[in-house]
C-alpha cells in the first residue's frame, strides 16, 4: 500500500525508532509499503520514520531494481569526510550542503532476524547515512554547519532553494564605521580650513599634531572597516563579487580624502 511520506513541518513521530525483535505480519506490511511508497515516488530508499512507523525499518532499491531490507541498522565504523549537496523527501524541493563520513560499515538484521554487515561508499554512504538520521528521529537538518544551517532556515521560511537568505541587504553594521570615518575626514577638512588662516607657528604645530593623530585613527579605522566589511560580506556569498569592489572602492576613496587632506595641511604648515 501506498503510504503518504511525512514532511516538513510535521514533526518527527518519535525521537528514537523501536528495534524490530520478532517479525510479525506488521512489519511484513510495513516493508511492503515502504516498497510500494519508494516505487510510486520513484526514490531510492525509505526508513519506516518517514512513513509514520515507529520501527527501526530501513528499504532501499538497489541498481538491478531489487530491494535491500535493512531492520535494526547500526554502524559501527566510518572513515574520512566528504561534502555534497543533498536532498530528502521530509523537505521536499530544497537541498543543502551536508558533510558526512566517506565510508561506513553496518551491521543490520533480515527477516529472520539474521544479523549481517554491509560496507559502502559514496552516494550509498550518504543515502544510508541520511536514512538512518530518521530512525533517531533526526533529518540532516541537524547535520549543517551554523553557517549552511542558516540558509537552510531561510529556504525554509520562503519555500525555495533559491538562497534568499544570501540577497545582499540595504544596510550593514560595517556603515556605523563608515559614518565614524567620514565624520572624522571632515573634522579634518574644517580643521585644514582654519590653519588658513593661522600664522603662528607653535599654533600650526599644534594643529598639525592633531591632524597627524586624526589621521592615525582615520587609516586605523580604515583597515579595520576592510577586514570587518569582507567578513560581513561572506555571510552573502550570492554578491560577494559585487560586495569585495564596493569595499575596495571605498577604502580607496576614502584614503585618497585622507591623504589630500594631509598633503594640503602639510603644505600650509611647512
């Protein structure tokens, strides 16, 4: 029987799946319609969690079109790490970056509760991998980096796998400091007005220290408007192209104020 397939936001129906201990005429059903589930919806492998069942059941169609009965899967061992971008029926249509191990090994049980163990790697590794997440009630939403995992939010929140969370905004916190430098130019602007005016000597000098140490603070701020500016920009990697020019022409014009202003006063003092 064709089972409807859980998704999001239906929570998971348990935290942990029961083992199966004796093979009744439940789980025989249960298998046949995790089978007739992957068949109607042409995937390549079902846990019993994803069709509402609480037990430790995971189906999988091989390549010759046959089905691998897996009860009570567990690995025991894993080897190396590998990201890929991967894809589930609980979220259907979005994906996400998922890192997970290379290799594993498992030991499962068949229908007369005969253990048995099975090693894969690549697409298998992870298609395990990923159905064994659901018989402790887990998706590889609990798998993602902080960083993927709020893209992943995002696509959640709008329905789409277009990484919305990654458009660039209209404002950054990195402006504050901008807005700090640019009020900081033009005290040195006015403050290069009045020494037009001023003749006396130790006067001048006392003006041209304070230029000096506004401009220590104006390139300080500067360098640390770039570092922050690029690390801001990579929370949205979608313009990151466009977000690196506009740092690079900012810092640029912004220095290029400073150092006028400093060669203008320079010039006026000495």
């Amino acid at each position: 029987m064709i089972k409807e397939i859980i998704t999001y936001p239906t929570p998971p129906s348990v935290e942990y799946s029961t083992d199966v201990r004796t093979f009744t005429d439940e789980i025989s059903s249960l298998i046949d319609n995790l089978k007739d589930t992957i068949e109607a919806n042409a995937l390549d492998a079902l846990a019993a969690f994803q069709i509402g069942s609480m037990y430790n059941v995971i189906v999988l169609k091989q390549e010759d079109g046959t089905f691998l009965e897996l009860m009570n899967p567990r690995m025991f061992n894993t080897q190396g790490s590998v990201t890929t971008r991967e894809t589930t029926a609980y979220f259907p249509g979005l994906s996400a970056q998922v890192t997970r191990h290379e290799k594993i090994s498992l030991v499962y049980e068949d229908r007369e509760l005969q253990q048995h163990s099975l090693k894969a790697d690549g697409a298998l590794s992870i298609l395990l991998q990923r159905k064994i997440d659901y018989t402790f009630g887990s998706t590889f939403l609990n798998k993602l980096s902080l960083e993927e995992k709020k893209v992943f939010e995002k696509k959640l929140e709008f329905g789409s796998d277009i990484a919305i969370s990654e458009v660039c905004p209209t404002t950054f916190k990195r402006d504050y400091i901008l807005k700090f430098i640019n009020f900081l130019l033009l005290g040195m602007f006015i403050l290069f007005g009045v020494i037009i005016f001023i003749d006396e000597v130790d006067t001048l000098s006392q003006l041209w220290d304070i230029q000096l140490y506004c401009s220590y603070l104006a390139l300080a701020l500067n360098i640390i408007y770039f570092f922050y500016a690029q690390y801001e920009g990579k929370l949205y990697s979608s313009c990151t192209s466009c977000q690196i020019g506009n740092i690079i022409g900012t810092v640029f014009i912004s220095l290029t104020k400073l150092t006028l202003i400093m060669v203008l006063s320079y010039l006026l003092i000495y």
